[in-house]
C-alpha cells in the first residue's frame, strides 16, 4: 500500500489557521503553535459569547422595561403579571423598544396591566 504524504493538506490546515490567527499579538500571530491553541480558544470564547449575548439582551430589556414601569409606578413583575391577565402577549424586546421609543404607548400598556 502506498504511503500517503499530507504536504498539500498540512499546508491548507496551517494557511486556514493563521489567517483566522491574523491580528493576534506576539507570537499567535506568527508561529504555528502558539496560533492553533490561540484560535482554538478563541473560537471556543465566540461560541461562548453567542450564547450570553442572548442572555444580556434579555436582561438589559428587564431593566429597561422595569425602570419605565416603575416611572408609571408599578413593579415589572406586577406589570409582567397584569400584562399576561389582560391576555396581551407582546414580547420583552418590543416592551423595551415601547418603554424608551414610545411612553405614551407604554403608559397605556401598564394602564391595561393595572387594570388587569
């Protein structure tokens, strides 16, 4: 059986794992080593950061919908509640928007919460 050689291979891996490596400080961006640990690092951080991203969105628009909440005095979990016994489904992200974009609309919607 022929003996296989990787020349062509090993050097489309090495060529894709320092140009993701391009931009890296010091030796991770130059030496082959030192790069694959670092890009496999940060691949793993940006996967990570994928899945927080989600969660620090959802919580900036707590907070965002709590503090206008508050200004309309009313709790957001007394809110929260009025808003799901009035049957009105809308969802964090466009409450948020409502709370800094449109007050009016926000004051309606804790009127109806209130209500409720």
């Amino acid at each position: 059986m022929a003996r296989i050689k990787r020349a062509v291979n090993a050097q489309k891996k090495k060529r894709k794992v320092m140009k993701l490596a391009k931009g890296y400080w010091g030796a991770k961006s130059k030496q082959y080593r030192a790069a694959t640990e670092q890009v496999r690092r940060s691949l793993r951080y940006a996967y990570i950061g994928r899945k927080l991203r989600k969660r620090d969105f959802r919580r900036l628009w707590i907070t965002r919908i709590n503090a206008a909440a508050r200004l309309s005095g009313m709790s957001y979990s007394a809110f929260m509640g009025g808003l799901k016994k009035a049957n009105i489904t809308v969802n964090r992200k466009m409450l948020a928007d409502l709370a800094v974009n449109d007050t009016a609309a926000f004051a309606r919607l804790v009127e109806l919460a209130k209500n409720a």
